[in-house]
C-alpha cells in the first residue's frame, strides 16, 4: 500500500482515497511488477493499472480448481487501446495480431463497441513488452479505463470520405485535449526517466473525474455510435460539405444496479449549438463542471446524468456557458434514421471501395467455420489503407483501391470472412461475460450464438426472418452491451438467468421497458415466440418490432427514464 495517505474525508469513496494518494497514478505499481511471487497487482495498484488501459481478470472457469487445489486465480491483465475513431493502420494491425498470437493466454483479439481493440490473457510479466509495442506503433492504452474520458467515439464510413476524416479529426483532438497529463505511464511502461515536479492535471484534476467519462462525435443521419448512451456528444452540422459546427447533447448513460430505483438509465439532453472552433473550450468546460459537481460520495450515482439531475440541465448549462465564455445558440436540425453497420461492399465518393466485415461478438479468432484471424491479418499484409473499427464490433477495410478489390475479395472469400448471415444476427451483439469479465452475473459472448439461432428459428417460423431486431444481451447491469438501447435487451441477473427488457427503437433514441423479470434462456424463447408472432400478425405495414410493442401497449413507453424505468 501507499505510505503517508493524506487523511481525506470520510464521506469520500475508497476510490477516492487511492485516486488522491496515487501520486498521479503511479501508486506501487512498479513495485508490483518486480513481484515474481503473484501474477497480479496489490492493494491499490490493482485499481490504478485501469487508468493506465488494464484490468485485472483471472479465468472464473478455473476459480474452484485453483482454490481447491490452494492456488491463486489465474491472473492475467485485459489491456484496451486508445484508438480515437477506431482508425488503425494495417501495418499497425501486422504488429498486434503477432503479439496477440505469442504473448497471450487466448491468441485472440476483441474489438469492442467503444471502437477500439482488447487483448485478453496478458501475463504480467508482458505488459512492459506490449505498451512499449503500442508506443513504438504511435498507440497506447492510456485513459481507456477508469474515472477519465474513454475512447472517443466517431462515425465509421459515411459515404462522404471528406467529412468522415474531419469527424475522425475531432474525435483524435478531443481524445488528446483530454488525457490524462501525469507522465507514470511513459515512467511505469516505457521507462521514461522521472523528471521531478512535472505533474500537472488542469483538466482532470490530482482526484481525476468522480466516474468513468464516454464521448462521441456523429455524422448525421447515421447513430452508429450510441450516441445517447453517452456523456459527451458533438453532432456534426455540415454545410457545403464541411463542418461548421456541433450540436451538443450531454448526460447519456445505460449502467443501472439490478432493484437499486436510484439508478436508472438515462438518454443524452440537448445542450445548444457551437460553431466549430469552440469545440475544445466547451469539450473542456463539461468535463471540469462534472469534475467538481460529480459525486465522489457515492459511485453509483457519480456519472453525468445523476449530476443534471441534482442541479438542473439549465444550470449546468449556464456553469458550462460560464467557463467557455460562450453562450449556446438554439439546437441546429438534426435527425437520425439508422444504427447500425452495412455488412459487404461500399463505394465512397473519391471513388474508392470499402469492405465491412461482420465480426460476430467482435472476437477475432480462426474456428471451424471461418479464419477470421488468419484472414484479416493476410489482408492486412497485402492492404497499403486503414481498418476501420465500428460501434458495433465489426471492421470495415477501408480505402481499397480499384486494382486491388479483387486481390482482397479473393482472400475474404477463402478465409469465409464474406458469410451470409440474418438481418437478427447483423443487428446483435454481446458483451464479453464469463468467463473474464469479473462482474459477470450470467453468460453473454459464450451463449449468443446459440441463443440467435434460437431466434432465427422464431422468426423463420413466422415468415419474418428478413426483417430486422436489435437484440443485445449483457452479462451484468453495468451497461457494457448496451442493451438498455436495444428493442430486446436481455441483462443477466444470476447464472443463467436474465431480465428481458423490451420496447427500444431501431435508431436507438428510447429506453426499453422490463417485461420480464430472472426468467431462464428457455422462458424467454417462450415469451419471444409470442411476441414475434403477434408482431407477424398484428404490425402495421414496417412497423418495426420495438414500435409494435409500444402501440400495442404490451409495456408501457419509457418517456421519462428517472420515472418510468422502474415504474
């Protein structure tokens, strides 16, 4: 532990404690690292290596054997990238399949819905080797865990390349405006000398921001990214195909804690509109306002959300107005018509080729059905471009050339990496769970597969397989799977059994409705079965199945979340 704690006061959280006494972040954490008698991290450092991009998991498969037989859990670290707008060179790609393949306990990669890449099974002893990769490749894994803001998020492939690099732009700036400042992770990972008194957090803070903190930057009208699921959220006004400014919502968020009414889900509010060279100054001005209004008292009501709600949306947005120095103007029009990636080919306007993949679950892996792995990476050795990580687990080969289309068809058709697939499984997707994941109540990533063909079947059944449900399955509450923005959400209470929520839209702009509560895999495929046939009989010409459950009053619509969720 941290010698000479400075006492804090009690009503503080723990986190709180170590946050302030960490010495920005850096803890004990390279003692840690000499220690060759654990795998894992002690007391506080366990917490702080979140800041710097890990977490801590052991195999819960293996918990009671290890134990049985008096050993420790098998630690191993889950390290996330920073990749601001999931942008990632193929040669870069080269570099991390190699080591994902040599140096972890999986040989696997996980893209995430935050749009960036996770390497599960790394040992201790190979995360100096793996940031000093990172860091080599231009790329780290500081900020993407913790009470900071996360990887900012932006439109994958609109049509317009143009206005899709100037968003991608905003994204990266904003995710470097707001990093941490503290120079541990150079020291700690790529043994950076300590330069003394250099240690300054004018925007985060010595405490860092009272929870963790999720940003967006959107094109219109395509909600690939959740976007009201988000703290932060600049929505890209386009005039004469360029940006002149953003529309600014604020205060989304999906976590909740399974019978705890003070915690609720909640969709990001309308702040106003800034033209485009405030974007920083008010980036800023958020972040600093949740950062001395956020409850640091008590975690499960420390994000955004609960914070507007204590004091008001018009006072936080006259503190935020206040220390940009500006003043909102009225909310620009917008709309959004899709969520959501477009599977297969693409054509962008400077007349070049796209090719979106659908990673099942974003785990990147060669199996009996397909060489996901093998194939994205011989790819990657051939493709001069980009991949392009999606919201939604997928990946998109960027800027292909005409010359070399079919060079790439060729290798995605031999690897199977083109594959037919339902509308159902194209719009899903799971959290990873069991058996890493230590918050995990019951299975998401491991029974998804089984689970959709479960569901295929229904809707085979009734003639409707063509059509399209956004179903999401989360093996907690925490919100990872985002499936409080899903027409059939299902969150796990306990092992094998879920809440299944119902009643969300297909762009993802309203919160579903608990239909039934700690029901196994088999009642839900019961309850399913009835809706979906309903919905095949009784839906009005496209109505969407989220809509049809709402005009049918089969739950009731949650307008206000903070009242109705619950209710």
């Amino acid at each position: 532990m941290i010698k000479n704690l400075k006492k804090l006061p009690l009503t503080l959280t723990k986190e709180e404690h170590i946050k302030e006494n960490s010495n920005y972040l850096r803890g004990t954490i390279t003692n840690d690292l000499k220690n060759k008698i654990t795998n894992g991290f002690t007391g506080d450092n366990f917490s702080l290596i979140r800041f710097h991009g890990m977490y801590q998991q052991d195999d819960r498969d293996l918990r009671v054997e290890r134990n049985q037989q008096k050993l420790e859990p098998r630690y191993a670290m889950m390290l996330r990238c920073r990749l601001p707008g999931g942008i990632i060179s193929s040669k870069q790609w080269v570099k991390i399949d190699a080591f994902a393949s040599k140096n972890t306990l999986y040989g696997t990669i996980r893209l995430t819905n935050r749009q960036t890449f996770q390497l599960h099974g790394i040992l201790k002893k190979q995360l100096k080797n793996i940031h000093q990769i990172l860091h080599k490749l231009g790329l780290d894994s500081l900020g993407t865990a913790n009470d900071v803001n996360r990887n900012v998020l932006c439109t994958s492939d609109p049509m317009q390349s143009q206005i899709h690099q100037e968003c991608y732009e905003w994204a990266k700036k904003i995710s470097d405006y707001l990093l941490p400042q503290t120079k541990a992770y150079a020291e700690i990972w790529l043994d950076q000398k300590k330069v003394l008194s250099t240690d300054n957090e004018p925007i985060l803070g010595k405490s860092y921001l009272p929870r963790k903190f999720k940003t967006t930057v959107v094109i219109p009208p395509h909600n690939d990214v959740d976007l009201y699921a988000n703290d932060m959220n600049f929505i890209a006004i386009i005039e004469n195909n360029i940006i002149v400014g953003f529309n600014v919502l604020i205060g989304g968020g999906l976590s909740i804690t399974h019978g705890n009414k003070q915690t609720w889900p909640f969709l990001a509010l309308e702040l106003g509109y800034i033209t485009i060279d405030k974007t920083l100054s008010v980036a800023k001005s958020i972040v600093t306002t949740q950062r001395d209004w956020g409850n640091r008292t008590n975690r499960k009501n420390a994000k955004t959300r609960y914070t507007i709600e204590k004091v008001g949306l018009d006072i936080f947005k006259k503190e935020v107005e206040k220390r940009a120095n500006i003043t909102f103007e009225p909310i620009r029009f917008y709309s959004f018509t899709t969520r959501g990636d477009t599977i297969g080919w693409k054509k962008d306007i400077n007349n070049h080729w796209s090719l979106t993949i659908f990673i099942q679950n974003g785990r990147i892996c060669d199996n009996n059905h397909q060489l996901l792995k093998s194939g994205l990476l011989q790819i990657a050795n051939v493709h001069p471009g980009n991949f392009k990580l999606t919201s939604n687990q997928n990946i998109i080969i960027s800027e292909i050339s005409n010359e070399n289309k079919n060079k790439i068809e060729q290798i995605a058709k031999s690897y199977k990496l083109i594959t037919k697939i339902s509308k159902l499984r194209e719009n899903s997707m799971a959290c990873v769970s069991f058996p890493t994941c230590p918050l995990a109540m019951a299975e998401a990533e491991r029974m998804f597969s089984f689970f959709i063909t479960k569901v295929e079947n229904i809707m085979l059944k009734y003639n409707m397989e063509k059509e399209i449900i956004v179903l999401r399955i989360s093996g907690c509450p925490n919100g990872c799977g985002r499936s409080l923005l899903a027409e059939i959400g299902l969150i796990g209470k306990s092992i094998d059994r879920y809440n299944l929520y119902i009643g969300g839209n297909r762009i993802g702009s309203r919160i579903p409705k608990i239909y039934k509560e700690n029901i196994t895999e088999k009642e839900i495929l019961l309850h399913l079965k009835f809706l979906i046939k309903n919905w095949s009989i009784y839906r009005k010409e496209n109505e969407d199945f989220g809509d049809f459950v709402i005009r049918k009053k089969i739950v009731k619509e949650v307008i206000n979340p903070i009242h109705d969720f619950w209710n």
